[in-house]
C-alpha cells in the first residue's frame, strides 16, 4: 500500500506540476479534498486555480522529488522547484527572475485517492528572490 501511496503522490508533480496535465487532478484527488498550508482553496477547483496562478507566473517550472517516505495512508514529499518568473503574480509584475523554492507536503490517502494535503514551503525565500522583500 506504501508504495501505491507514494507513488500516486509523486504523480501530483509529475504529472500536473511538471506536465501541466490539470486534467490528473481528478484522478489523483478526491473532489472535496481539503489543502492546508497556504495552498489555495480546497476541492479540485481550487487547486486548479493554484497550480494555473504558478504555471502561468513561471512556465518553465519543474518540480524534483528530493525525497519521499510512506507509511500507511501518509506520505511524505520534500521537493525543490525551479522556475523563470516570466508572468505576473497578484501584486508583482513579472521579473524574469530564475527562482529556487524548496518545500515538503504530506499527503493523506484513502482508496487511491488523495484526501488531504498539508504543504509548507519557503515563500519567504521566493520573495526575496523576486526582490519583493529585502533579504
């Protein structure tokens, strides 16, 4: 079960992140799945709206899996993402800056679908880099 968990987690950047398929939300999640952590309004809608704000503001973004644990109905990702801030995020006009943002989410999943996902990330670091906060 660990290994089916981690890798329809996987999945999520693979798939939507890194091949912009936001058609794989729908099989990957649950349509009422909640997110926490500062990503965005919960169900599949939302999460749509998430991933387009970012993929529209950085369209070469590429998501690594650095590490990845299971046990039982959780797993654990730690990922890095990198990206070229060419379109506009709410409040900040597009830099054309290359950007590093590391960050871990843990997934709950029952009956192969995700449920629940908890994500924190360094949006500290993608401001300074942005130039939106002094470092």
């Amino acid at each position: 079960m660990s290994e089916e968990n981690k890798a329809i987690a996987r999945r999520d950047y693979e798939e939507i992140w890194n091949n912009k398929n936001l058609d794989a939300i729908d099989d990957l999640y649950e349509p009422d799945h909640i997110r926490r952590g500062g990503l965005g309004e919960p169900g599949n809608e939302g999460y749509r709206q998430f991933v387009t704000l970012y993929t529209d503001a950085f369209p070469d973004l590429h998501f690594t899996v650095e590490d990845i644990f299971a046990e039982g109905s959780k797993v654990v990702i730690r990922w890095t993402a990198n990206g070229t801030h060419k379109g506009d995020l709410p409040d900040i006009p597009a830099t054309g800056t290359l950007v590093t943002v590391t960050g871990i989410s843990i997934y709950t999943l029952k009956n192969g679908k995700i449920v629940e996902e908890w994500g924190q990330w360094d949006s500290l670091g993608l401001m300074q880099q942005l130039g939106v906060l002094d470092q």
